[in-house]
C-alpha cells in the first residue's frame, strides 16, 4: 500500500562532493516536479557506521553530511530527505527498497536517477532494476545520462582521485560549488598557525603542496602536509583566521 502522503518525484543519490552531472540530475528532478505537478524530493544517504559502506573507495567523502545538506537545500525542492543506512535498512534487498521506502513511505511517482547509481544490499539494485520493477510498483524512471569532459565521466570518484592528486583548478571545474574544507573538521593548534584535519574525519584531502585558498573574502597561500594520520595546514597568515570560515581551494601552485 502506499503512502497517504501526495505523489511524489524523487531524485536518488549520494551526492557527495555535489557535480555539475548532480547539478542537471536535481534540476531535472524540479523541472518535471513543476510539469507533473509532484512534489519533489530529493533522497540522500548516511551511512550510520562508516563500516557499512560498500567499498573502499568510499570511506572518505568530499564533503560532509551536514555541508551536503546545505548544498542540496540551495536547490528548494519540496523536501531534501535523508536514508540512513542502519543495519536493517542497509539489507534491504532492492526490490524491498523500492517498495517500502519509495512506494510505501514517499508515494513515488516519478525516479530520477544518475546512470551509475546503486542501492539495495550489497548494491545490487541499478537502473536496470528500478525499469523492471516500475509496472509492478506503478512509477516511472528517467536516466540522466553521464556528463563527459575530455571523454571520461564526471562523478564524484574521479574528483576524489583528482583531490587526492592535488589537481584543484580541475576539481572545480567539475563542482557546483569550489572544493572546500569545512572548518568544523579542522582542529587549531599552535596558536592557530596549523590546522589539523584527523583522517577519523573521513573526508578527503590533498595532495602534500602548496595551495591558494579563499578564507572569508580574502585570498590567502596553505601548505598542506601529511602526518601519520593526519593532514596538516599551514597557514601564511594566522591573523585572518576565523574558525567559523570554510577553507575554500582555488587552486595548486
């Protein structure tokens, strides 16, 4: 049975690090929200024990939870929604996910949804999966085909691997938004001369380098180090400092 909630159109994603492929998926999501006359939501994940993630290369994120958040709500859809992967949920098989979260709970009339998503335990639900099970659970489905720059899809693995390569001016091409550290993840030390950034925070960093960054309105030179677990930065001037800024990258020098 589904919700009594109204017919919804849902935009399923992950949505780290948000690109300009998520960018056309979500105003998609509006476009047809308007036409159709469904109220649009846009469905995230979190993962309740960073344990549950489905491989390796997603044990660190772009950006975090709370900063996807405020992103994503720039976009004003109806609702921004978030699944939280717990060991129940985290099980479901995709057929149980479809029908007890996107029918049951949100009533869905219309997925939009990227080409390379994945959902259901062990992800082994795709878009393949949400087409064969539409006339039984009464949806639609619309593919956001990939976005491609210099022939290789843009998604939010390859700005990881990019950040991990230290190639920002690269990353921020491919972002809505520059690619920044939040500065509830970094720890000041040292009379706020270094900023420390734990990797048990799970987000990703760059490359050891030097880096212009945007603090406040100001352009300012980092240095980024790696130290055991940790990454270290080195501010060039500690007197324009706020620890309620966000470190802003613009590019490698």
């Amino acid at each position: 049975m589904k919700s009594k909630r109204e017919k919804t159109c849902i935009a399923l994603g992950n949505f780290d690090g948000i690109h300009i492929g998520h960018d056309i998926l979500i105003k998609r999501l509006l476009e047809i929200g308007k036409l159709q006359n469904l109220r649009s939501i846009i469905v995230t994940f979190k993962y309740l024990d960073k344990n549950m993630k489905k491989s390796i290369n997603n044990l660190k994120y772009i950006t975090n939870y709370d900063s996807k958040l405020k992103i994503l709500k720039q976009y004003k859809a109806d609702e921004v929604e978030t699944i939280v992967l717990d060991e129940v949920v985290s099980k479901y098989s995709p057929e149980k996910f479809i029908s007890d979260i996107l029918v049951k709970k949100y009533n869905v009339n219309m997925i939009v949804i990227g080409y390379n998503f994945r959902f259901g335990f062990k992800a082994e639900g795709n878009i393949d999966t949400l087409k064969k099970y539409k006339y039984k659970y009464k949806y639609n489905v619309e593919e956001i085909k990939p976005v491609c720059i210099e022939g290789l899809p843009v998604s939010s693995s390859l700005i990881r691997e990019l950040i991990e390569k230290g190639k920002i001016k690269r990353v921020n091409e491919l972002l809505v938004n520059n690619y920044f550290v939040d500065y509830n993840d970094i720890i000041f030390r040292n009379n706020d001369k270094i900023g420390i950034i734990s990797d048990n925070k799970g987000i990703i960093t760059p490359r050891e380098g030097f880096y212009e960054v945007e603090i406040g309105v100001e352009k300012h030179k980092i240095q980024v180090k790696k130290e055991n677990t940790q990454t270290v930065i080195k501010f060039d001037n500690t007197d324009i400092i706020k620890k309620t800024q966000n470190i802003k990258f613009i590019k490698e020098i």
